[in-house]
C-alpha cells in the first residue's frame, strides 16, 4: 500500500512539472482568444444593443462571474475572462491527471483478505482490484483532487479579502497625496507607490481603467464599486463613493473627506488591535489546543493497542474511518474560526 501511495505520489510530481513547462505557452494563448473574445463581443453589443446585452450577461454565467471576483483579487496577474479560462483548464487538467494517475497504477494494488480475526491476523493478498472498484476509486480521488483548486481559491480569497481591508488604509493615505490630480491618474500613481504586498495592487490598476474608459455613469458605478464589493467593508464603500464623487462632482472636499476617512480607520485598527492582545491566549488556545490533544490522544492509542492494530482500526473499519473525516473536520473549522478571530477584518463594527 504504501508503495502504491508513493508511486502515485511520484507520478503526480511529473505531471506537475510537466504543467509548469506548458503553463507560459497556455498563458499566451488565453490572452488571444480573450481578446478574440471581448472583441466579438464588444461588436456583438453594439449590434444588438447594449442593454439587452447586459441583461442577458446577468442570467447566465453565474459560476464564471463567481469565480471571476475572486480571482479579481488573489491574481496578480489578473486579465478579465482569461483568467477564468485559465481556472477551468487547471481544474480539468488537475481532474483528468489524478484520474488517469490512478487507474495506471491501481492495477498493482492488490485486494486483502484474511481469514478469522483481520485485527490479529496477517493479511494475504489473493487477487487484483475489480474494474467496477478501480472506477469507484479513480473517480473518487480526481474527484477530491478536482476540489482543490476551488477551495485553495476560495481560501485565499477569504485571506486576501482580509487582507485587503487593513492595505485600504495604505492606499488611502497615499491617493490622498495625489488628491490634485484626476482620479484615474491618482488610482494609477497610488498603485505605482503602494508596497508590492498590497493586495489592492492590481485591483486599483483595474478601477483606474474604469475611470479612464468608462462610456457612461452605469459603466463607471459597476467597475467603481466592483472594487469596493471585493473588499466588503464600510470604509470600501465610503472611499470607493467619495471617488465617484469626485470624478463626477468636485475634486474640491476629496481630501477632507479621505482625512476624516482614514482617522476612522485609524480608530477602528487600534481598538481591533487592543481586542487581540485580550484574547490572544483563547485565539492561541484554539489554533493549536485541538491538535495538541490530538497528537497525545492518537500517541496513547498507538502505545497501548501497538501501531499495526491501531491502524486497522482508524483506516479498515466503517467507524474508525467515521470518526476520523469528524476530527478532521472539526480540527479544520476549528482553524478557521481561530484564524478569522485572530484578525477581524478592519470595518466600521
């Protein structure tokens, strides 16, 4: 078995350095076919009028508008549409390799069976794994492997969305020092002179685009507030409306309000600040307590029943298998309700 495991282990290596070798030549090609496409349909829109186009763009493509927000925000390498494309074929690749990784080598895996009491006796291998399990089992592991890069997004969205609300502040600060200038230069400089770290880097870039290009106060509200959506916070919004504001109004109560604006925030991250240095004991507790007990509990286990029959028990028997996807269910909850206390995203309450 573990041969088996290693193998697959193996062959999953090559197919992922085989991926990084045809990653470049694939990026070049999502960003022609985007272009193809946003060019039909561009021209596509104004045959048939705009706004029967954006009423059909908001009745289809859920899943790709999802999956575009968050990759507005963990890519920095962000291109509308290409991106997307480029999730999908990832994630078939990603299903399609595991899939076929496998059923290449379940072949070798024989079936055990014993005789008598399985928890004390030596298992014999007496045949090869049924075609009708080999499927079950392939399917089930492309399956979860499939998964992956959804939640390994969805992780680092929620991150990076956390993330975000404290590097508002940065931004904010330094647009307030090109404040004289248009909003779409201002975007563009603040960018340029935000630390490399800050995940609203090519966000501001893409907001920056809007206030350049947009055809008409619609087009300018859903790319201004995209932005402000990405980041989820009152302060989001509150910058992201002074903005437009500015851009359609006055430039002339900008700094005012931007100063008023990060004075609030300010006074939002010390008290978040001081809420954490009275609980860091408990948010520590959390993170490391649960596997703490864990590790002692399964060591003691191993101590008494010896590591072969403790190991049948977790992995051969329908309860222990139970169990097992419980506590590393609730060891994962657990980390994340630990790790979204131990930094609250900077909003208003």
């Amino acid at each position: 078995m573990v041969t088996f495991l290693v193998r697959i282990l193996f062959h999953m290596l090559i197919v992922y350095g085989m991926w990084l070798m045809i990653t470049p030549i694939l990026d070049n090609y999502y960003l022609s076919v985007s272009k193809r496409i946003d060019y039909r349909r561009t021209a596509k829109s104004r045959l048939v009028g705009k706004k029967r186009e954006k009423i059909r763009g908001k009745q289809s493509f859920l899943l790709n508008r999802h999956l575009d927000n968050m990759l507005y925000l963990t890519k920095n390498n962000y291109q509308s549409g290409a991106s997307v494309r480029r999730f999908y074929l990832s994630t078939c690749f990603v299903f399609i390799s595991v899939l076929l990784i496998v059923l290449m080598t379940i072949r070798e895996l024989p079936v055990q069976l014993s005789a008598g009491d399985s928890l004390l006796l030596e298992d014999t291998a007496v045949g090869i794994l049924p075609i009708q399990s080999m499927w079950r089992f392939s399917l089930l592991l492309s399956f979860i492997a499939g998964l992956l890069p959804y939640l390994r997004l969805r992780y680092s969205f929620s991150q990076r969305r956390n993330k975000g609300s404290y590097d508002l502040l940065e931004v904010i600060k330094i647009y307030a020092k090109f404040g004289y200038l248009n909003v779409s230069a201002a975007l563009t400089k603040t960018a340029d002179f935000v630390s490399n770290d800050n995940v609203l880097k090519r966000p501001l870039l893409l907001m920056a685009e809007v206030f350049a290009g947009y055809a008409d106060v619609e087009e300018l509200n859903q790319g201004a507030m995209r932005f402000s959506s990405t980041i989820n916070t009152t302060f989001g919004n509150i910058f992201v409306s002074n903005l437009i504001y500015a851009e359609r109004e006055s430039n002339r109560q900008l700094p005012s309000a931007l100063l008023e604006l990060t004075q609030m925030m300010e006074q939002q991250r010390g008290t978040i600040l001081e809420v954490k240095s009275n609980n860091r004991d408990a948010i520590q507790l959390g993170l490391f307590g649960n596997i703490l007990v864990l590790v002692l509990s399964v060591g003691t286990f191993i101590y008494l029943l010896t590591p072969k029959i403790y190991l049948k028990l977790q992995f051969q028997t329908t309860t222990g298998l139970t169990f097992f996807a419980i506590i590393v269910s609730s060891l994962f909850i657990s980390f994340l309700i630990s790790t979204i206390l131990a930094k609250p995203k900077l909003d208003y309450h």
